[in-house]
C-alpha cells in the first residue's frame, strides 16, 4: 500500500484503553507516550498521528464512542487495543465484547484501513494472585485473546501474538504495577508492530529505543500505595462474584468427575459463541 504512496501523509490512529494510551511509559513532564509514540516515530513518510484512547475504556466506548472520532479522519493504520477492562470488570459479557471489537474492526476495514489488534499477555505469571481470582481471570483473558484471534482471522487485521514475544514476562519489560509495559516493554512492542507492518509493505526506520529513567524503591512503593493498591482492590471487588460463581461451577463438575481444566475452558468458549465456538476455541 504504502509502496506506491510514497508523497502521502499517512494517518495513524490509535484506540483502545491504557495499554493503547501509554500508560507505563511517561515522558519528563509526565506525559504518556507508549508503544504507538515509537512506532509512529519509524515511519518513514510524513505522518498525522491521533491517540483517542483512554484509560479505564471498554469495548462500547471504542465501538460506539472512540470509533467514531476516528473515522472521521479516514486513518491508514488503526491500532485497537481493548479488552482489558472488560475482563477486570464485573459483569464480563464476551459475546458483547466479540461484537463490539468485530463491528469496529469491520467499519475500519471497510474504511480501508489497516487494523492493528494485541493477543493480551498472561498477568498471572508476573502478579502473584490468589488460586480463584488467577483462575477467573485466565479463563477471561483466554476466552478474549479467542476473540481477537477470530476477528484478526476473519478481516486480515494485523495480529501481535504478545505471549510468543521471547522473554515477554521478563521484570524489565513490566511497569511498576507489573500490568502494564514499562518503557522498555512498550519499545518492544513497536518493534514488534514495525516487523508485522513491514511484511504488509509499509517502509519503517527501526524503532529508537530510549533508556528508562532509573526508578528508586521508595518511587516504587510510594507509586504502588497512591495507584496501585486502590486499583488492585477495586478490580479484585469487581471480579469477586464472578470468582464466586466459578468456583461453585468447578466445584459441582468435580463432585461429577468431570475435567475442568482445558476441556471446561474451550467448553466455555462454545457456550459464548454458539454456532461459532469451535473456530474462536481453535
């Protein structure tokens, strides 16, 4: 595409929730940039760039709010990084999410537009949790990363596995609050975009990595105490009844002898999306 544009002005939009917005990497005066403020630093054309994303967004408000800002601007790329806050909510609903993220996915693609999605990693092997609440929020992440790997299927949307990045859990490549990227995180992740949009013939320099301001302890802790423990509590409230009701679930497939592990998970995603589970749990 961009092979025989070479004079034009590219747009680049960005949509989506924290992960999208930045946050995990500030600049000096505290100001989010993120994975998409590198990778839109590589290209080589001139380019207009538009972050429309905000932190705490779910699916609705990028289908029906976030969506609509950006196609008022007929971007070339849009990246859609969603899904995060729907898991960590109450009230999780995948088959609303598989339609909002298909929808949006759908008029950007009709908008010609190149769509950026994001396979979500797996916190529970940075965050210690307790046994339930990891269990809860595997099964909600798997049953979000089938979403987004259906779509990316179905509309050609450009797919960055998160989980098969090498050393992806690695401390560095984690923010403080160990769920978001750190700066160095959010520069790998450019990269790795910058890789996947070159296989699609857009020209990208390499992404410039910048070193991390060091970070004392007592920042570290004075951070967690003021941002991270009150959010770690409120999404812990959040999923506490959904955490409640599966494990009354396992609890009754046990007394059955039935296998709750892999096979009750891909049995969950077929219960989300009848007649299509066996695709979203391939």
């Amino acid at each position: 595409m961009s092979l025989t544009s070479i004079h034009k002005t590219i747009t680049f939009a960005i949509m989506g929730d924290s992960a999208a917005s930045g946050v995990g990497d500030t600049d000096s005066l505290g100001v989010n940039r993120g994975w998409s403020f590198y990778l839109a630093n590589a290209f080589n054309e001139p380019l207009t760039y538009v972050n429309v994303a905000r932190p705490g967004a779910k699916s609705a408000e990028v289908r029906y709010i976030q969506l609509e800002k950006v196609l008022s601007i007929s971007p070339d790329i849009t990246a859609v990084i969603v899904g995060g806050n729907d898991v960590l909510r109450n009230g999780f609903d995948p088959t609303a999410i598989y339609h909002h993220l298909r929808e949006t996915t759908s008029l950007l693609k009709e908008a010609n537009s190149e769509v950026l999605l994001l396979q979500l990693h797996d916190p529970t092997q940075i965050v210690p949790l307790p046994k339930l609440l990891a269990r809860v929020l595997r099964r909600r992440i798997n049953a979000l990363n089938a979403i987004t790997h259906s779509i990316a299927a179905e509309f050609g949307a450009i797919m960055l596995d998160t989980r098969c990045i090498e050393n992806v859990y690695h401390g560095s490549n984690w923010h403080v609050d160990k769920m978001h990227p750190s700066k160095i995180g959010h520069q790998m992740l450019a990269a790795h975009y910058r890789e996947l949009l070159i296989a699609r013939h857009w020209k990208l320099a390499p992404v410039l990595v910048e070193s991390p301001r060091p970070i004392s302890r007592t920042r570290s802790i004075v951070w967690m105490v003021k941002h991270g423990t009150p959010w770690f509590l409120k999404r812990s409230v959040d999923l506490l009844p959904a955490a409640m009701y599966l494990s009354v679930c396992e609890g009754l497939r046990i007394l059955r002898r039935r296998n709750h592990d892999e096979g009750f998970e891909m049995e969950i995603l077929r219960q989300y999306f009848p007649p299509k589970g066996e695709l979203l749990a391939s």
